[in-house]
C-alpha cells in the first residue's frame, strides 16, 4: 500500500479524471462516537490513507471527499495537517447516493462549488473507508470504463447467500459460484453516471447502494466487472480497524535504506548489513556525505521507504543526524506515517573502553523525545569495531533500557 510521492505512469489515456470519495457515514456498525473514516489508524485518520491513494496516482485530476455537513471543519483540518492536494470538500447528503450525487455537482452545477471544475470523461467512485487501493485497479476500472460506459472492481462470494421466508425459515439459497461480491473501486464516462443520477428516484436516492445499477437502470449502460485483489475491503467493523493497522504496519516494513558515510570501514559495515537483510527485505545502501545534500537521497525520501539506517563513525553525531532529520521532515514523510531512524555508530578507536557518559546519555534521550513529537522513531545501536562488542540502546520514549553482548 502507499505511498509514493506521485505515479510516474501516464495512466489511462483518458484527460481528465476524476475521483469521488463519499465519506459521510455515521459509523453505526463500528460502534463508538467516531464515524469509521475518521478513526485514527496509526495515529492517521483512515479517510487520509485512501486520499493518500488517490492523490499519489498523477492521472486523477481531482479528488472530491463528500462529508457530512457537521465534519466538515475535521475533513479541513485533516487536509491541511498531512498537507493532500488537489483535494475539495463537498457536503453530503442524507443518503450515499444522495452524497455521491452531490460529488457529481461540481463539475456541473455552480450551488456546489464556488467554480466548476473541469469536468472529468471518467470519474471514479470509491469509498472513503477503502485504504489499500492500488493504481492497477484502479486504472483497469478506468480503461474499461472508457470502453463500455461503466465498470467495477469484483470478488468472489466468501459465503453462500441465502433468502429467509417471512416465517424466518430458509427460503432458498443462490449458487454462489454464479455470483460475485461488488466492491470498489467503480468507474463511469461522466455522463453516463450524472445522467443516472439526474433521472434516479426518490426511492433509489433514499434507499439504494449500487451505482452500477443506477447505471444499468438508467441508462441501460451493462457495467464490464473487473476481478479486484483481496485488499479491496471495506472497513465495517471495528475489528476492521485492527486488521487495517496490521496491514499497514507490515506495508511500512517491507523496505529499509541503508545510509553510510564513504569512508571504507562505514561503507563495509553498511555492505555487510545490507547482505544480511536483503533475503528478508527489500534493501538499498548508499554512501554519501549528509553535508551534500545528496539528491539520490531526496529520491528515497519522496519514495515509499520509511525505515531508515544511518551508519557513521562520530559516537554522538547529533549534527549529522539532524540534517538527516531536516531532510526527511521537508519530504513530509513523518507526515504520513512514523518514521523509524536507526542511528548505528561505530567506534573504530584503539581504546578498548566502552562506555557512554550520563550527559551524553541525557541529550541522545532528549534528542529522541524532540524527534518522537515530529513522527520519526529514533534508536540507537553502537558498535566497538575493534572487539565486536554490540551495545544496543534503546531509545523509545517511555523504554529505557541498554544491554551488551560480546560476540
């Protein structure tokens, strides 16, 4: 999942396109006060992780998030604190059609935005509570769309579905083989879908959840269903929320950068690190001086990489670390999710001694609170070259501990 700074792909051959997230839920199945796209997931609202997925796809023009008119200012302030662009707010409506009706609006209508955007030959529909959308699906939607006037994303049935008698026994089940789960994303040619909506009925207004069938309905446009990936789920329930955070987590392990001064012996430990990983992750070691503002590095950072290992032989180099930290926080990667900053040192001195003063001791801890506060995890690990001796300090706020094993 996520999160590269922008798709370099030039996408469908389509200009434009847009997308449309109704975001108005109430959350009643989750439970509690918070409306489920507002949810924090790693401390992340989970509407902000599915605009993330939209707004790093090049080819979407415009992203419309349809909120209901009492979350509006809390849709504002999540746009503004994790800096999303190409984004506009828009209010809901009491139903999901009704909202995503409304989403349509200002590409046409001028009551429901203060300039009309262009409007797009295909938008996409998705819900907001969908995080792990990748841009091959949705831009197989998209293509297919363009070709036959709607299409959705599609998964196989997990359990048969059955019709119960008004007597609450079975009346009969349907062969789940034959049928298919509609998820999204889903994409129409832009008339099509707003002419649907245009012609719709009170009653499928109110009480409707299918747009491919307002499609099919209205316009007698047949939707072309394109096989979806398993991540296509939508976050009902509050154990949802729990899988989704799972997810995340392993997404954001699944790649480390190995960061090394030139030096020789730096530069051999960073090599030797980067041969013992990279059966279990993806790794990519570079060498290079920090004092260079290196754009190598800045191409990491606007990349999909959030853990990072930098190896230098100063002790305490506070200096060259800040600098790293500069960097990462002009690429708004702390922004998005927690940044985790594993600081290795290497003594390569002749003094066998090995020991770390309490001064020094209090400023690497109060160093690493400074940078908690800002998204970036910061550990320390110091390594005595001559003797092998590995003393990991572990510098998570709140842990304070240190241990030592000679190897």
């Amino acid at each position: 999942m996520e999160p590269s700074s922008g798709s370099r792909d030039a996408g469908p051959a389509v200009t434009p396109v847009a997308a449309v997230l109704p975001a108005g839920g109430s959350g009643e199945r989750l439970g509690g006060a918070t409306p489920k796209q507002f949810c924090a997931v790693q401390g992340r609202p989970l509407v902000s992780y599915t605009v993330r997925a939209m707004e790093r796809i090049s080819w979407i023009s415009n992203i419309i998030v349809v909120v209901s008119p009492e979350n509006i200012e809390t849709m504002k302030s999540i746009i503004e604190k994790y800096g999303h662009k190409r984004v506009m707010i828009v209010k809901g409506g009491i139903t999901r059609h009704r909202s995503i009706f409304n989403g349509l609006k200002v590409f046409v209508e001028n009551e429901f935005s203060n300039h009309l955007l262009q409007k797009p030959e295909v938008v996409i529909i998705h819900d907001a509570v969908r995080p792990f959308v990748e841009e091959d699906i949705l831009s197989k939607v998209v293509m297919a769309a363009k070709e036959y006037g709607a299409a959705g994303a599609i998964r196989p049935l997990v359990s048969t579905v059955i019709a119960s008698a008004a007597d609450g026994c079975l009346d009969h089940s349907l062969e789940r083989a034959r049928y298919r789960a509609s998820e999204m994303p889903q994409a129409f040619l832009f008339d099509i879908i707003y002419e649907a909506y245009q012609q719709c009925t009170d009653y499928d207004l109110d009480y409707g959840t299918e747009c491919l069938h307002l499609a099919l309905k209205y316009c007698k446009t047949n939707a072309k269903l394109v096989e979806g990936t398993a991540d296509l789920w939508k976050v009902t329930y509050k154990r949802d929320l729990y899988a989704a955070e799972s997810i995340i987590k392993d997404n954001l392990s699944q790649q480390v950068c190995v960061i090394t001064d030139v030096k020789e012996a730096v530069a051999q430990i960073g090599f030797l690190l980067h041969e013992s990983l990279k059966s279990q992750v993806k790794v990519e070691a570079i060498s290079i001086s920090l004092s260079r503002n290196d754009s190598h590095l800045q191409n990491i950072f606007s990349g999909q990489c959030y853990n990072f290992v930098c190896i230098n032989d100063k002790k305490y180099a506070i200096q060259e670390t800040q600098q790293l930290v500069d960097m990462l926080e002009k690429s708004n990667l702390p922004l998005l999710y927690p940044v985790v900053l594993i600081l290795m040192h290497l003594d390569i001195s002749e003094d066998i001694s090995f020991s770390i003063g309490m001064e020094e001791l209090t400023r690497i801890k109060k160093f690493a609170g400074e940078m908690k506060k800002k998204n970036i995890l910061v550990y320390g690990l110091l390594i005595q070259y001559k003797r092998v001796l590995i003393t990991f300090m572990h510098r998570n706020i709140g842990s304070d501990s240190s241990y030592s094993k000679q190897l």
